[in-house]
C-alpha cells in the first residue's frame, strides 16, 4: 500500500535531519515511525501517543 503525507515545508526539514541524523532515508525514518505506533498494543496505545505529543509537544508548536 502507498500512503501520502502532506507535511509542511518545516516538518519536511525536520523529518529530513533526523532521518540523514540516524542514517535513514526520510521513507524509511516514516515507515519505522508509523510502524512502531502501529505495532503498540492497543491498551498502551492512548499512553504511547500522548507520551509523543507530549514529547513534541514544543516541537509541533513551532511546526505549526
């Protein structure tokens, strides 16, 4: 299955340091993301994805 994301120009740079940081193309840092998300039980998942937007949480402020 293809997916695709719309991210802003910021997000896009973000996505793309972190990626080229860890060695990563940007597909693959996505992929292994939404993998992992995807991958956690769904009891954990509400804890999983605030403990994200918590984490980021100063991050998606300046991306918005």
């Amino acid at each position: 299955m293809r997916l695709t994301i719309d991210l802003s120009p910021a997000q896009a740079e973000r996505l793309r340091q972190e990626a080229e940081r860890l060695g990563l193309a940007p597909e693959e840092l996505a992929r292994a993301a939404i993998t992992d998300l995807l991958a956690t039980p769904d009891p954990e998942f509400a804890r999983a994805a605030d403990r994200v937007l918590r984490k980021n949480e100063e991050l998606y402020r300046r991306l918005a």
